[in-house]
C-alpha cells in the first residue's frame, strides 16, 4: 500500500508539474531542492507514473555518488510504495543488484551507470536518468552527465535527463544541458542556529590524511555539551573512518545514548539502524556519507569538524590518495541542514566565525584534482580520447590528462592515436582502476590474483597491517563488513576476468607482490640505506615493526607523504624480488653508458637501471668522447673556471677585459662566469675535446684560450694595451702595474715620491686611476682619484707626519711642482 501520508508532507510535490513541463518540453531539467524535500525519493517515483493510477509507465534510473546511498534511496523509496526492495524499485552497486522483472526505478552508483553506458550507450528501455546531488561534482558523475548528453544528442533524443541537488550551480548546469530549465522547490524551512565553538588551544592545519588529535578531542567536547544544552540526536560530521574511531574512543560513558558509525565501510545493518528512529537518544558520526542523500531521523544537532577527503594526485611523486581539506561553505550549509530536517535545530562548527569567510565556496570538482587515468580510459572507450567533445562543466587539465594518457599506453590500454585498444576495452568493463586491471590480466586473472586486486580496490581497514600478502590472509578469514564487501568483489572480479591458461601458480606472498608492482611499477622499490628507492625517484620509508622493512625490493601499493618530508611512507605494500621487478617495470629497464662528473672528476660507466634504480654498474673505458666532453663542461660549471691552469698574466688577461667590458662595451667580451659558460665552445676549443679527465683541464692554459675572445674580427684586439695596460709609465720613469681586480675603479699603487710634478690622475679607457700612495716603505698613506686636490689638502698632513720617520727621502713643500724620484735624498745628491 502506498504510503501517500509520507508522499504528502514531501515538500518537493509542489516542484513535480513544473518538472514535467520542462522535461515534456525541453527533455532535459535542473532541479533545485533543499534537503529533506525528497527530491531523491519522491521525485523518481513519479517520474516513472508509480503514484497515480493511469500515469505513463516510464523506467527510471537513479544515480547517486555512493553506495550506501544508492540502498538507502532505494529501501526508502520501496517503503514508500508499501513494497520491498526489488519489486517496483531496486538498485545496483557494484558487486550487488537487487532487481526484479517489473523494476520500474533502479537506484545505481554513478560508476555502474558509465559500465551501462559503455556496454549499451542507448540505456535500451531506460526512459528517464536522474543524476543526484551532482553539487558534489565527482568524476563519475561528471563523466555520466557528459556521456549521456552525447547518447542524447546523437543516439536518444527523446532520453530524458535530470540534474538534481540540493546546492549547485544551477546555471552551469543548465548550460550544459542544452539551456535546461531551472525548477526549484521550496523546502520547508526549519531555522537552524548557529554556534560557533572553535577550539581554545591552536590546532594545526590537516596535511595529508593526519588530523590533529587536538581537533579530534576538541570535537568529542563539543558533542558532550551539544548532548547536554540541546535535545534530539547528534549528527557529528568527520573526514574518515580513522578519525569516527577515535572520537568514538573518545565519547566513553555516555549513558543511555547511544553511539553509532556510519561510513562507506560500515555493516548494512549498521547502517540500517542509522537511517531508523532510534528508542533513545543517538549520537552518530559519520563521514560526507550523510552530508546528502540520506535522511538520519531524530537529528536535531549537528557538530561539523568542517572538514573533508578529496581526492589528490602528487605527480612529481607519483602519489595519489585522499587527502584531508577543510570543508567548502557549500558542504557547510548542507551539513547544519540535516539539523533542520524535521524540527527547528543548531549546528556546532568547530571553527571561528571569522574564518568561514575564508573558506571555499563550493568542493574542488574531481576532475580538477584527482588522477584522470581511468576517466582517460573512458574516454578513450566512448571514442572522444581527449574529451575535447565531452559537455563537460570543467575541462580536465592537460596535464592530468597527458600523465593518465602515458599510463594508458604503457598498460597497452590505448593505441598510438588514444583511441582505445581491444585489451583497453577490457580493462574498463572490469570496473576498477586500469592499473588494476591490467594487474588482474597480466597475473593470469587467478582466484588469488583477483583477491589481491579486490583489497587493493578499496582501501582495507588500518588493522588489516601494512604487508599486502598478510591483508589478503586477513580477509580470508575475516567476519567484519570489509571483508564481506571484499569476498563479493572477489567472485565479481572472477565472472568478468576468467582465469587464463597463463594463470600464475606463485605462492600467495610472491603472487601479491607482483600483483602490487603490475599495478605500480613506477613504486617498485630497491633497500638503499635505511628506506627503500622508488623507481619513480621518490623514497619511501617503512615503518618499524613492519614486515616489509629491511626486505631488499617491494612494491608499494599505498602510500601517504609524512608532514614537512619528501619522501613517501608505506601504508601497504608487498615483498618481491628483483626477477619480478624487472618484469613489472620492464618498460622503465634501461641500460645505457653513463658519463658525467661526479667527486671532483669525469665518471665513465655502464649502467643498468630500473627507472631510478641502479642494479648494476661497470666501469667504461671507451666512453664516447663528446659525452666525455659534456662531462667536462659539467665539472667547469659545478666547480668553476679554477679548474684550467691561471697564471698570474691569465688572471690579470680576465681583469682587464672585464673592465674593459664595464667600461668600453662591445665589442669587448663579456668574461663572467655565466658568459664563458655559455661561449665554451668558441675559447675553449681545441684544448676541452682533447681532455679526458680532471688532470687535463689543469693543463689547459686559461690565458691563451681567453685570447680566441679577443675582438679580433672587429679590429680591436690591438688596441688592449692602449685602452687598459697592463703597466703605465709614471713620472719617476717606473713603470707601474695597473690592479684590475675591481672593473669599477682600477687602483694604481705606487710610492708617493715617484708622483711628485703630475698634477691630474692618470686615467685608461677615459676612467681616472685611485691612486694609492705609498710611504717609502711601501704601506698606504692617502688613497685619491684626484691628485692635484690632494697635493693641495692632503699633501701637508702627510708630509708632517712622514718626513721625521723617513728624514732620507724627500719631502718637498710644493709637491706638484718636484721632481719626481725613486730614490732617498743621498742618491739624489750624487
């Protein structure tokens, strides 16, 4: 009997003729309707004419983000029609389908629905697609929406297509749906207060898949006192199942409420219980499981962590895995809704009100963020390899797709053009990650190997250990909720992949490992000093304790990126040998001649390596002379010109022409470091071809190669000595060395007698010489630019405090008029 009470009091009926007239109208429609309006039960329902007699007959298919709320849909829309699951309305999840011949509403995950499409792109028999809470914007469901407006375009005009969510971005959908029409339903409204209780002590920001312990206790306080200042059940809102534990651990001693987990992972008859009214009060903590789709009874509260998991992909590391954000203002307002559902109700949000302004508006679209490898493949199959032709809301990155594009053609899923391959075809029927496909396939698609694949398919709970082999062990003989999921997997993987004739008969320890490095061959990883050396490049640590530590190679399955390091950390991983890495990763086996300049000197070998691995090494005695000479060139660059052999004139060669450079310009040439480098070729050439190590640059000599730089096209090489000498002729006759050391201002130091009688500075190249006077005995007594200012101010000071302690040498009262002198006054006199 159909319960039209419950049907009635569904606020969403009042939207349903605006609804039909857009889909009559147009086919395609966005509905906008606030949680607990019944969007996702009501609305199906009538689509398919189950609520009055004489309605059109249509079928119906319901796609919804999770599984968890694909059953619930479903339990609930069946409840309402007074039927069970699998008569007017069923549903399909992966590696469960409870459906009936007279199913007239089928509630799917949206990873089902493009497994349908790719087999049956026309949805034969299918009248109706609704896609829920797409305001979620995961790459399924963006995918579903891009692939049936193709089916609709070219295949299924009259294929009817809703996109329903309770906060979206109504406009952008339209538009991708041909100018869809826009209906919103009016939700019955119950005010929700806001609390703000940040807390007292600093907490530090989410990195990676770590949340503070000082949140979480925070968190399991604020759930004590909502417990006691407020009535109803309390709705507490966390990132994962890591951190609903702890806080349950936590929440001890609460007396007659009962505490309730529900997650992706949790048992159906917890969940189950979740979704009922409760005989007490409840207190339930849940992931963004209950953000929207489900309807929790009894919650008058919630207590939002405000946080959330989204999906990231390190490729400098080749690392990809959740990781913990802070949650959008949309997930914000969805999350303090389900406190409004039914009655008037308050939303604890454990951060301060100044910081909400702070946050995102909406969650990062998948597509933006997480590894495009399997989307890629999808695409590859629909025939649109770069999804240039796909209605997409946000076009994937190029990058992102160019990485999931090389994965692809390593695993022989795409062909040369991206288009997908007969084995690639295969790989995305099987419904997991390619690379897990292509791990199934190549192990022989063994019972074991399917059990490898279906652990490494959804991440299996901490307890389950770090060592692949011992997981699998775990789960065989596990009675929790993962490993139910997991045996079901399992026997999906074996009706879709049959075992080959090329099955393995490896002991279960060693087949897991090569599962995890077909799947991860970049992550195979060689014992080098206390951690293990990826092939990717990145090093990756096993924790103490472990299994896995010490073992010489594994393959890395899972792993994280510890707060403030480089490196990555094992969270689940298999034992291999070298045989089965260089099997996995063969296409990544390199040998090659190594020449380069390592400890000082030229290094010539022969390497073979696995990516970044070096597994073996022989000395090379005929190296190929030009790699000699980039090696060369290599060592110049790391420890500088030093290396050639600098006499003092080669030294003095440089000085001048950087000054001459400063001042002068072109064409004078620029003798930096940096130029030299980059003009290696023109003023080093013979003398570096013929070198073969560090010894022989040290015969080079520097001075008769900086001459090749010399202007001599342009003529002006003669005239060096003219514009900056080495030596000027002062008025005692010496003839004095010019210091070039700083181009600025080159210092001529010479005893202050040898310049009695000149009355202006010397000058090379236009620039005035700094005169550095020198006593008789050759120390600094005056530095100038300006000899006659300083015959005329300085002079006298000098004289005064010199002519006692050198009575022998002259100390004329009118220096600018003396003659100049090398010598003391004896010699002078004779």
């Amino acid at each position: 009997m159909i319960r039209y009470d419950a049907l009635d009091a569904l606020p969403v009926r009042g939207a349903l003729p605006g609804l039909a007239d857009a889909l009559e109208g147009h086919g395609t429609a966005v509905l906008v309707a606030p949680p607990g309006t019944g969007k996702t039960t009501l609305v199906p329902l009538a689509l398919a004419g189950l609520l009055e007699a004489g309605a059109p007959a249509r079928r119906v298919v319901v796609a919804e983000p999770r599984r968890i709320a694909a059953r619930a849909a479903a339990r609930r829309m069946a409840w309402l029609l007074g039927e069970k699951v699998g008569a007017s309305v069923g549903y399909t999840v992966r590696g469960e389908r409870v459906v009936g011949r007279h199913t007239r509403v089928e509630v799917v995950t949206t990873g089902v629905l493009l497994q349908r499409l790719q087999r049956d792109p026309e949805l034969a028999g299918v009248d109706v697609v609704v896609l829920d809470e797409c305001h979620e914007r995961h790459l399924d469901a963006d995918t579903a929406a891009a692939f049936l407006w193709d089916v609709r375009q070219a295949l299924r005009p009259e294929l009817r297509l809703v996109a329903a969510s309770a906060t979206t971005d109504a406009e952008g959908w339209s538009r991708l749906l041909g100018g869809a029409p826009v209906v919103e339903a009016a939700g019955v409204s119950h005010p929700v207060e806001v609390v703000w209780a940040p807390p007292v002590r600093p907490v530090r920001p989410p990195h990676g898949m770590r949340v503070d312990p000082v949140l979480l206790t925070h968190v399991a306080s604020v759930v004590r006192r909502a417990l006691a200042e407020r009535e109803g059940d309390v709705l507490c809102f966390l990132p994962g199942v890591g951190e609903i534990a702890r806080v349950a651990g936590q929440l001890g001693g609460l007396g007659d409420v009962e505490l309730l987990q529900v997650h992706g992972r949790a048992p159906a008859a917890v969940q189950d219980a979740v979704l009922a009214p409760g005989a007490g009060r409840r207190v339930v903590l849940a992931t963004a499981v209950a953000e929207s789709s489900l309807t929790v009874p009894g919650v008058r509260v919630v207590v939002d962590a405000g946080l959330a998991r989204e999906p990231r992909v390190d490729h400098a590391r080749g690392l990809s895995a959740l990781t913990t954000v802070r949650a959008s203002r949309a997930a914000g307002r969805q999350r303090a809704g389900r406190a409004g559902r039914e009655a008037p109700g308050a939303v604890y949000r454990c951060w301060a009100e100044a910081e909400d302004a702070r946050l995102p508006l909406f969650p990062a679209p998948e597509i933006k963020v997480a590894d495009l490898t399997a989307f890629a493949l999808q695409t590859a199959c629909w025939g649109d390899p770069d999804a240039d032709g796909l209605a997409l809301l946000d076009p994937p990155p190029a990058g992102a797709m160019a990485a999931a594009r090389s994965v692809l053609s390593a695993i022989g899923a795409v062909d040369g053009t991206g288009r997908a391959t007969e084995r690639g075809t295969r790989l995305a029927r099987l419904g997991v990650h390619p690379r897990l496909g292509r791990a199934l396939l190549d192990a022989g698609a063994s019972r074991a190997a399917a059990e490898v694949v279906a652990l490494l398919s959804e991440e299996p709970p901490r307890e389950y250990g770090d060592d692949l082999a011992a997981a699998v062990r775990t789960a065989r003989r596990g009675n929790d909720a993962y490993a139910g999921r997991w045996r079901t997997e399992v026997r999906r993987l074996q009706a879709l992949a049959p075992e080959s004739d090329r099955s393995s008969s490896l002991p279960d320890d060693a087949l897991a490992g090569l599962v995890a490095a077909l799947a991860f061959p970049e992550r195979v990883a060689k014992a080098d000093g206390g951690s293990h050396l990826m092939v990717s490049g990145t090093r990756a640590e096993v924790r103490d304790g472990s299994a896995l530590r010490g073992t010489p190679w594994i393959a890395v399955a899972v792993a994280d990126r510890p707060v403030g390091k480089g490196h990555a950390r094992v969270q689940l991983g298999a034992v291999v040998d070298e045989g089965t890495a260089r099997r996995a990763a063969q296409a990544l086996l390199d040998e090659r001649d190594e020449v380069h300049w390592a400890d000082g000197d030229v290094v010539a070998r022969r390497a073979e390596r696995l990516g970044a691995i070096e597994l073996t090494v022989r000395p090379l005695k005929d190296a190929d002379p030009v790699l000699v000479r980039d090696a060369l060139v290599e060592g110049l660059r790391q420890e500088g010109f030093g290396l050639l052999r600098w006499s003092p004139e080669a030294e003095v060669l440089r000085q001048r022409l950087a000054f001459l450079r400063l001042r002068v310009g072109e064409p004078w040439p620029d003798v930096s470091d940096v130029s030299l480098h980059a003009r290696v070729d023109e003023w080093l050439e013979p003398e570096l071809s013929r070198a073969r190590r560090r010894a022989d640059l040290a015969r080079i000599h520097a001075g008769d190669a900086l001459g090749r730089l010399l202007p001599w096209a342009a003529g002006e090489a003669a005239r060096l000595d003219e514009l900056a000498p080495e030596r000027i002729t002062v008025p005692s006759g010496s003839r004095i060395r010019i210091d070039y050391a700083d181009p600025e201002r080159p210092v001529l130091a010479v005893k202050l007698q040898e310049m009695f009688g000149l009355h202006a500075s010397p000058e090379v190249a236009g620039v005035p010489l700094l005169v550095h006077l020198l006593s008789p005995a050759g120390r600094p007594v005056a530095v100038t630019a300006d000899l006659a200012s300083f015959w005329k101010d300085g002079y006298k000071g000098v004289r005064a405090e010199l002519r006692g302690r050198y009575p022998k040498h002259p100390w004329p009262e009118d220096p600018a008029s003396a003659e100049p002198t090398r010598h003391t006054n004896a010699r002078l006199r004779r």
